[in-house]
C-alpha cells in the first residue's frame, strides 16, 4: 500500500466477466494484466492505473485500438527518448475487460532525475525559443500526411486484370496494391500520430512548470487562476463552430432561417433550399465551409463510430439552427472575449504586483510567455489530428471493409471495427491469395463466427463499470499530461475513493475549472446526439466534451464532467465562455440523473444535489 493509504482493486484480482473468456485475443497481448512473469506480476501490483475515461468512456473496439498503440509510443518515446523530460519517462498502459488502464511511469533516482536535466535544457530549450518556426514546418507535415491519406488508392480485385498491366510491364498486381495501400493507411496512422506528440509534450509540460513556479510564490494560489492567466487566446480548433455561426447569420441575412429549421434532416432542408437563389446560395457557402472545417467528428474522434459532420450533416444544421434560434432572440453567439481577456489581464497584473523579487518576476514573465505561446498548439493539434485525420482515415478503411464483405468475410462491412489492425491484415492475405488462386478463402468460415462472439462480448463489456482506479495511490503524481489533461492528483484520487465507499451521495468534488456558481436542473448528455436534447439554462453533466459539442455551450448555465483536468476541452471553453465549471469529478455522470437540480461551484469544484 502506498504512503497515503489509498487503495484501489488489485488488478490481478479483478474478476474476468462471465461469458467473455478468452476475451483477451481481440487485444495486443502486451495489453494484458498478467500473473505468469513473477517479475512483471509485482510491478502490476505494486503500480498505480487509471481508467482513461477521458479518451474511453466506452469499451474499446479491437481495431479502435491503433489510437491507443500509437499514443503509447508517442507521448512515451517524446517524454523519454526524446526530450527527456526529467521526472517521467512514459505512461504504459494495460486493459481489462475493453477498458484501458494507464499509469505513468516515474524516473525514481533522485541523481537520473538530475542528470536529465541538461539534456531536457537543451532540447526542449530549442523547441521553446523556435516554437514559430518549427510548428510551422509542423503543419506542412500534417497537411502533407493527409493529402497522402486521401490520395491512397483502394483497389477492386477484378476478375482479369487490365490488358495495361501486360502491354505497360506493370509488374505488380490489383492485389499486392490492395494489400500495399492497407499498409499505407496503417502506416499514415501511425506516422500521424508521431507528430501529435511532437510538441504536445513541451506544451503540457509547460503548463505544469508556470504552475510550479506559481504554487512555489502563492501556494494557495487556485489551479484555475493560474489557467485564468493563459485564457483569452484564439485558436484555429473553434474555427468549425465560427463556420455554423457564420452560416446562422448568412441564412438570417438571406431569409433562408426558416426554412433551414423545417426539418432535422439535412436532405429534406437541402432539397428546399435548391428551389430559389437564397437557398443555393446559402447551399454554395455550406460547401466552402465544409472542406476541411466539417472534417470535425461527433466525439472525440478516438472511434469509429464518431462520424464527422462531412458524414452527417444533420449535425452540423441542427448547430445551426440552435445559433439561428439565438439570434432571433436578440442574443449573442459570440465567445465573450474580450471580457475574458480583460480578466486575464486583471488577474495577472493582481499576482504579478505580488512578486517581491526581480528574479521572481522575470522568471514569472518567461514562463507565463511560454505557456501562452505553446497554448494555440495544445489546441490546434486536436483538428488537424482527432478530426481532419481521423475523419477521413476512418472512412479510407471502411473502403477495405466493403471489399472483405463482398467476398464475405463480413456479414456487415461495419463488422471489420471488431477486428484488430493485425487480422485485416491477416484476412486481405488469405482474400488475395484465394483472388490470385480462384480458391475459396478460409476467412468466410472464421471471421463471421469470431465476429459474432466478439459482439457478445463487446456487449457484456458495455454493461460493466470499470473501477477508476487499480493498485496502491502514488505519494506523488508529476507526469504532466496525468495532471493537467486526465485531472488525477493526490485529490482527486481522494475524492474518487470517498465517493466509491459512500452510495449516498449528495455531494461531490472535481477540478475548480471555471469560476462561479450557478443552480439549475441537470441534463446528462453522453453523445453528440443528445445535446440536441438540451434546453436553454440547463446545466450539462457528461463523461467528457469534444469541440462538436461547441453549440450546447450557448444554452448551458455550467458544466460538468466525469474525466478532465484543467486544460481539458470543457475546462477550456468554460473559462472562455465565462461560465462555471467542474471537471474531472470521477462519477458525476453515475450520481446525477437528468432533471435534478444542481448546484456547481466552479471556484471551489463542488457539485452539489439540493
């Protein structure tokens, strides 16, 4: 047990759910909780783990797997192999029963802590003083990655191949290039998420270093006076919702809006609007807007079934008409910000005059720069990476997916989700090889039947509830991104740990994201979909926010959620919209049901049921 005296479920002890066994082929073997390495048995028990219910508030589909892989090494190698950051080397990570569990990985010696020191300096230095030019070069690659990804052609294997293949000396056949263009996706995948991390790291890392240095002046100095400090900037992620604004007051200033709030089905408004010139006109500036500003998905964008708004329209008019509805009201859609600018201003200057010290204040100075400068990334990436990539990725393998049900490895195409990366891979050989032979393939005898047992089994994992946390409490957390973007610290494992042993709860405690109290009636939202169900004032509960969800945060009084620290996406937007927030809360969701009331305290993180 560690020295706090928290501790959650041994993770060797947790139970495997009736019906599933076996359950452990749909994942990487790596992932598993095992017990037949006496040495690695004893570091799994010995080491704390999370339930990342931040990026999985759901089971993990085998092939939705990859973002999980990929992120494994790419914050790990960056933190550790990389820039070496002095007290963390990486986060490893496990799964039980679909839900992933991480842990960060601690440098432990004091001296090895030291002695990264200078490398960190240097390196991560080069990055800070050139941050301009190198996030530039940053989205050439980015841009560059996803035109590769829309370029990769997905053959049709026909049944003779094009007399050009014999008269052009092709060499190279429909079904090698099937089989070469899945591993160009994979490939494109994975390299995309290289750069995730490249600078995602230095910028976390960033905020905890000026909140460090704040805490060291004023330790009793709030977190979110702190995040207060770097708020007020704009970034290209809430682009997508400008988009919806602007298409709200076009429609009003076309005299379309009516017409636009017809229907919830963007087929039947669309076919309306192509009956007169306003109408098209407004059609023809949806379409500027939508490439690449709609290749925002659903959710978070880490699943499949996170459709974009290119994939559904429906999602993206009904944000629309939610402005519109404002508007009319004579309300303002607009994010405040200038107030908040001007509070961040008001703010920095009250704590700034405290600093006693020329060295204090200059220290204050270079790290409150840097934290401002590495802000637009921490956000921007998400677009370029979570939406615009993914949007399309997610789509370029369903192209693979149609070709395996026509040759009937699927009963459905949207069945190929329930396979890992590794065993489409598997599967497109023996297709091939079956095409080139004129054999029948194995793969219709196995997959379908595998198929319909995972199904069952992906449907037990649904109805389980992960524990937050397995193993002992750590004295400490210090990895950057734990801290700030999961939101666990020594407290909040505190506050998970009271609520898990209390059935009676009336109140509860997260992160003091956003300041400010509020009461009003509670809506739980856990998709996209729902928050069209929500009514102005209500305040939104949800395991987590993504920016598809911008829309509900004109109608909402607060927020609050399940997994989140306070640079995560409802925490950020809270403080621009000026409204209260409460994050990270572990099982808001589980304690509050839709129409209670609520009262959320965004300066202190108290939710409380009255």
């Amino acid at each position: 047990m560690s020295d706090n005296g928290k501790q959650f479920p041994n993770p060797h002890e947790l139970e495997t759910i009736p019906g599933t066994e076996g359950w452990e082929r749909m994942y990487p073997y790596q992932y598993e909780f095992t017990t037949d390495d006496p040495e690695r048995k004893k570091y799994e028990e010995e080491t704390f783990w999370f339930y990342d219910g931040l990026h999985y508030p759901e089971p993990l589909y085998p092939f939705d797997t990859i973002w999980d892989e990929a992120w494994f090494l790419g914050l790990s190698q960056y933190s550790h192999r990389i820039f070496s950051i002095p007290p963390v080397m990486g986060v490893d990570h496990r799964m039980k029963n679909g839900y992933v569990y991480i842990s960060p990985v601690p440098v432990k010696d004091p001296e090895e802590i030291g002695a990264r020191v200078p490398d960190f300096t240097e390196r991560a230095g080069y990055y800070y003083e050139n941050w301009d030019v190198l996030e530039a070069k940053w989205v050439d690659k980015m841009k560059s990655t996803i035109a590769e990804l829309e370029a990769v052609n997905v053959p049709v294997l026909p049944k003779l191949e094009d007399i050009s293949f014999v008269k052009d000396g092709i060499g190279e056949s429909s079904g090698y290039h099937l089989l070469r263009s899945y591993d160009s996706v994979i490939d494109l995948g994975i390299r995309c998420w290289q750069y995730h991390f490249e600078f995602l790291n230095l910028g976390y890392a960033a905020y905890v270093t000026f909140m460090g240095h704040c805490q060291k002046l004023w330790p009793d100095i709030p977190m979110q006076r702190v995040t207060q400090m770097i708020s007020g900037i704009d970034v290209i992620m809430y682009r997508p919702d400008d988009e919806l604004k602007n298409l709200a007051r076009k429609a009003i200033d076309l005299g379309v809006a009516e017409t636009l709030k017809s229907s919830r089905d963007y087929a039947t408004v669309a076919a309306k609007l192509a009956t007169n010139n306003a109408g098209k006109s407004w059609l023809e500036a949806l379409e500027a807007a939508r490439y690449p500003w709609f290749h925002v998905s659903t959710g978070t964008g880490w699943f499949h079934h996170d459709r974009s708004w290119n994939d559904d329209l429906d999602v993206p008019l009904n944000a629309i008409c939610t402005y519109i509805d404002k508007l009319n009201s004579g309300a303002s859609i607009d994010r405040p910000m200038a107030e908040i600018a001007a509070e961040r201003d008001r703010i920095t200057k009250e704590y700034r005059d405290l600093i006693t010290t020329d060295e204090d204040r200059q220290a204050f100075d270079q790290l409150l720069g840097v934290a401002k400068t590495v802000f637009p990334y921490v956000e921007n990436h998400l677009f370029y990476v979570e939406h615009w990539f993914h949007s399309i990725f997610w789509n370029k393998i369903r192209e693979f997916a149609a070709i395996m049900h026509e040759h009937g490895f699927l009963k459905d195409a949207e069945d190929i989700w329930l396979l890992k990366k590794s065993e489409i891979k598997d599967a497109l050989w023996d297709l091939t090889t079956a095409w080139a032979t004129g054999v029948k393939p194995r793969g219709p005898l196995v997959w379908p039947k595998e198929i319909e047992w995972r199904k069952g089994v992906m449907k037990k994992f649904q109805e389980w509830t992960p524990p937050p946390a397995l193993g002992p409490a750590p004295e400490v957390i210090q990895e950057p991104f734990t801290v700030v973007l999961w939101g666990v610290t020594n407290e909040s494992l505190a506050n998970w740990s009271d609520v898990a042993d209390n059935d009676n709860i009336s109140l509860f405690k997260g992160f003091a994201a956003s300041p400010g109290s509020v009461e009003g009636p509670a809506r739980v939202c856990r998709t996209v979909k729902e928050i069209g169900d929500l009514k102005e004032g209500e305040i939104l509960v949800s395991p987590t926010t993504s920016p598809s969800w911008a829309p509900a945060f004109v109608k909402i009084k607060a927020c609050v959620t399940d997994v989140g620290g306070i640079m995560s996406h409802a925490a950020i937007v809270c403080r621009e919209y000026g409204m209260p927030a409460v994050v990270g809360t572990g099982t808001g969701t589980k304690i509050v049901k839709t129409g209670d009331m609520i009262r959320v305290n965004g300066s202190t993180g108290e939710v409380e049921l009255i």
